[in-house]
C-alpha cells in the first residue's frame, strides 16, 4: 500500500485560485454504513466502481454522519462501518487507485454542509421524495433526514467531482446539488464544479427476490428478498430456488415478466453473457434449470469476495490503516477546497 501522500502534494493553492486538476474526469461516490450489504449493491454500485478505477480519479466515502439521519448505537455504527470497509476491499476496491475513506474524519464535509444549507431553499428540501418517503408523515424524524440532501451536496462538491454514480432513486439528490452550486456560484462567483449523473443502463436496481417491483434492499423485512453477499452457497441456492416467478414459462426479460427480467439481468452481469444469449440457451427449458444455473453463477462470483472478506475480518487493522491513511490524502483536497470557500463567503478575516 503506497504512503498516505504519495499521490498528491501537502501544498495548497491559494484560496482565490482554482484548484489544479487531474487530466482523468474525477468521481465521488458515498455508501452508508448501515448493516450486511447485498448482491444489489455489489451489481448496482461497487462493481461498477471496482471496474472504473482505472479509468477516473476516485474518491470513494463511508458516509457514517448520513447513517445517523436513523437512530443507532455507537457499536453498532463502529462495526458497520469496519463491516463496509471490509466489504469494499474485499471486493475489489485499491487504496492504490482510489481514496477510501470515512466521512466524519474529514471536517470539511459538515463545515461545508452548513455553509451550503444557506443557499439551499427549503421547499426544495421538502420536495425531496426520498424524505416524504421515510418520513411518512411522522413529526418525530430527526431534523437531519430533512436535510441530509444538503450534506449529500456537500459530499460531492468538496472535492470537485465530474461525475456521481446514482441509480434513479438518486437523481433528485445530484439536481438538487447542482442547483445548489449554481446558486452558490452566481451570488459568491465561480467555485464549485457541476457534477453530472453516471447512471449506468443494466445493474442500476436490482430488484427484490420476492417482489420484483421492489429494489433489493437489505432493510427488507422479509430475509428471502435479497442475496446478502455473506450468504453461504446453500442459502444463495434456496434463495434463488424460492424467487418469484412470471406467468408463464418462458424465460425471456419483457416488461410484462418483471421477475424474470431481474434474474436474467443478475445472470447476465455475473457472467458476462447477454440477456438474448440466455434468453436462447434457455428457450424450451424450465424455471427449475434456469434458478440451478443461476445459484451455480452467483455462488462462483462472491465465493473470492467471501474469502477474502473473512481474511479481512479477522485482522480489523488493515481496514483501520487504509481508512486513516484515506482520511489525510481527503482532508489534503478538502481544506484546499474550503479554504476557498470560506474567501469567496467573506469568512473570518482572511
């Protein structure tokens, strides 16, 4: 593992200058710390993130103050956050290449969260879907799910990001940021970059295993609807065996078989073979020969991260060491960034 600072400068520029970038487009992306994590979430997101790291400037976030919008306990946050970053080496995730880090050992994030909240309208805030989701008309949600949206803002503009992998359900967020550093830009003059969606085409939602209009989620109540990536090989098998299936008995990804598409899409992106691929080899066979393949292809590709999941965490150090080694290359980019911020506010006396 190279040394904290191998890859940047401890220089910063001076605050009314802009920050030099790198020749690769740069990428932000936060995960929440918030329990096991699911073959949704590896499809949807951190493989997608894995296999671009080559190609971007990543800086990759534990975002542990977004986890306190719900209620939890010191030692249950403690351990999921080692849990996530366990999870996100495991699966391939380089400190080598990308910035790993957790979200609360980089200041800046809240400082910046406040400053941005003063150009943040609260009906923009109150027209946030997500919250009327959760919130559900209950008066007794905490003040910070109402707008941790701004944070999220904050999360991305801090370090000049080009590009934020989101599903669907996260668009409203990135628009939102964008307007935010718009407005920020026009009355404080140009600071921040507007970031743009990466929204991949397949593998963006996963859906349930028991409900396939629903996103896999590991907060489902019901255990069956979603493949946890710690799942042993006979759990994985049963799982699949009970998934829901579409009138019918063609094996084929349609709008009216919304089960069966989601399954052909978690075949195809394990495999690499293409939905019309599968839907051929399978035409004329049974659900019961297509679930067995399937088990067998999820089973062969989280069996690597599995392995190397429990060498991680049986020695929680080595997590430790990349989070705070992730942590100071961070807060070189995040002062420089807010340093500016703060001149072009008027802060402080300069």
């Amino acid at each position: 593992m190279p040394d904290a600072l191998e890859t940047l400068t401890a220089t910063a520029p001076e605050t009314t200058r802009p920050i030099a970038r790198l020749t690769r487009k740069r990428v932000f992306s936060g995960i929440q710390p918030s329990g096991s994590f699911h073959l949704g979430n590896y499809l949807g997101a951190i493989r997608n993130w894995v296999d671009q790291q080559g190609d971007y400037d990543n800086v990759f976030c534990i975002v542990d103050l977004h986890a306190l919008t719900l209620p939890t306990t010191r030692e249950t946050l403690r351990s999921n956050i080692i849990g996530l970053a366990n999870t996100l080496l495991a699966a391939g995730l380089d400190p080598a290449q990308s910035i790993i880090f957790i979200q609360s050992d980089v200041q800046e994030h809240a400082e910046l969260s406040w400053l941005l909240s003063s150009t943040t309208q609260f009906g923009e805030l109150r027209r946030m879907t997500q919250f009327k989701d959760k919130a559900a008309g209950s008066e007794e949600v905490s003040a910070a799910l109402f707008i941790y949206p701004v944070l999220m803002a904050a999360d991305i503009l801090l370090y000049d990001t080009d590009l934020v992998p989101v599903g669907e359900d996260q668009k409203q967020h990135l628009e939102l940021t964008r307007d935010v550093a718009t407005r920020f830009n026009a009355r404080y003059g140009e600071t921040f970059v507007l970031p743009e969606p990466d929204i991949k085409p397949a593998g963006a939602r996963i859906m349930s295993l028991e409900d396939p209009l629903k996103k896999m989620s590991k907060s489902d109540a019901n255990p069956n609807a979603a493949i946890a990536l710690t799942d042993t090989p006979d759990v994985i098998r049963r799982k699949i065996r009970r998934a829901v299936t579409d009138s019918g008995t063609e094996i084929v990804a349609t709008p009216d078989k919304p089960a069966l598409t989601n399954l052909l899409t978690i075949y195809s992106l394990l495999s690499g073979e293409s939905i019309p691929d599968l839907e051929e080899r399978y035409a004329g066979k049974g659900y019961g020969a297509f679930k067995s393949d399937l088990a067998d292809v999820v089973v062969e590709a989280v069996a690597p991260i599995q392995t190397r999941l429990a060498e991680l965490n049986a020695d929680p150090e080595i997590a430790r060491e990349i989070l705070a080694e992730g942590a100071e290359r961070a807060r070189v980019r995040a002062a420089a960034k807010m340093a500016q911020v703060r001149d072009r506010m008027g802060l402080g006396l300069g």
